[in-house]
C-alpha cells in the first residue's frame, strides 16, 4: 500500500497567519491517465470529514480562497494563507491513484 | 442537494454482526464509486470498502471475508454488511462519495463492538 506521511502532526497557528502542511506519498501519484489522485480533506472538532481540494489544486465549491492545494509527484502542500478560527481542526491527505486508497495520519490544527 | 445519510449503528458483541445502511438523494448511487470509510475513536481515517459503478467491489485486509458492501438501486441505499465483528472494528464508519463535482460524507454512524 500506499503510504502517506503527513508532517507535522500538530500545528500550532496565530489567526491571520499563514499555515502549511506537507504530504509525502511512497510512490508516485501520477496515474496512468495522466491525472494525479491527491485531495485533501478538513474534519472540524465533532463533524464528518469534508473534502476541500481534489487532484492536488482544485478547491471544491464553497472552499474559501485562503485555501491553496499545490505539489507533483511524491511531494504535495496545503497551505493556507491566513489562518481564521473556523479552520481550527484535523486535517487529512489522500491518494486515490493506487488501489487501495489511503490517507495520511492527520495533522491537527490549533490555535496557539 | 446531495445527502448521506448512515443508520444502522450501536453496541454489538463480539462475533455479532449488523448491516449498516447510507440512503442518498441528491444523485444516484449507481452512478459513481461510493466507499465505506471509518474513524476508530481519537483515531485517523481509514478506507475499509468500495463499490464502483459497474459492481466491482474491494475490501481493506482488515475487513475482507467479514464485511460485505452491497448498494440497492432502487433505495438508492448503500450498505455495509459487518459479520465477526471483532473489538477493533469499533469506530465511526462513513460513507462517501466524490467527483470532479464535489466530495460528499455522510455524518457517520457509530459501531461499538464490546462484551
């Protein structure tokens, strides 16, 4: 399988700075149609995951702009460009191009 | 508007088995990949089943030959049969969906497998 490493695993932020987490798979995720399967996802304290970014930079409708997916290959970043306190939570990258598709371990965000 | 939503949870015996259901609406279950995914508690994400448009299905190591995903077109209900269910298996499972139009979970349902 596929593994994920997600770095780090806590991150402590200060509302209205920016933010990153890194995401590094044990293969390539370029599949063979030419796409690459990499999404992040967002679980707030108490909610269900919800996906913010698809096949690496693509945010999905409803996804503030502060939020900014980015990478190739084996190495991809979520960043966030000015944290706010609704994006306090876990946060989770997935590869979707090798069967089975796994996640990352999560990187937990809080406000410091 | 796309929903999902999971039913079917609670507190099971070891050995014990339940089957656990997500009812959609807003798109049909047929038309797309739908898995299962669950979150054992204070833990992280992990894929436990698929069923693909065509009927395909795959299983997790940790769940294959126990679990069986089935989906009902005429419901538009997927489903997740769990059978020997051990300790380990105690988690929230989620079903979820996505394509290039959005990502979509449901709220989860809870499965606690304890004596």
């Amino acid at each position: 399988d596929v593994v994920m490493t997600q770095s780090p695993l806590s991150l402590p932020v200060t509302l209205g700075q920016p933010a990153s987490i890194s995401c590094r798979s044990s293969q390539s995720l370029v599949h063979s149609d030419g796409n690459t399967y990499l999404n992040w996802f967002q679980q707030r304290p108490g909610q269900s995951p919800r996906r913010l970014i698809y096949k690496v930079s693509n945010r999905d409708s409803g996804v503030p702009d502060r939020f900014s997916g980015s990478g190739s290959g084996t190495d991809f970043t979520l960043k966030i460009s000015r944290v706010e306190a609704e994006d306090i939570g876990v946060y989770y990258c997935m590869q979707g191009t090798h069967w089975p598709q796994t996640f990352g371990q999560g990187t937990k965000v809080e406000i410091k | 508007e796309v929903q999902l939503v999971e039913s079917g949870g609670g507190l099971i015996q070891p050995g014990g088995s339940l089957r656990l259901s997500c009812a959609a609406s807003g798109f049909t279950v047929s038309s797309n990949y739908m898995n299962w995914v669950r979150q054992a508690p204070g833990k992280g994400l992990e894929w436990v089943s698929v069923i693909y448009s065509g009927g395909s299905t795959y299983y997790a190591d940790s769940v294959k030959g126990r679990f069986t995903i089935s989906r009902d077109n005429s419901k538009n209900t997927l489903y997740l049969q769990l059978n020997s269910l051990r300790a380990e298996d105690t988690a929230m499972y989620y079903c979820a969906t996505g394509s290039d139009s959005g990502g979509y979970w449901g709220q989860g349902t809870l499965v606690t497998v304890s004596s």
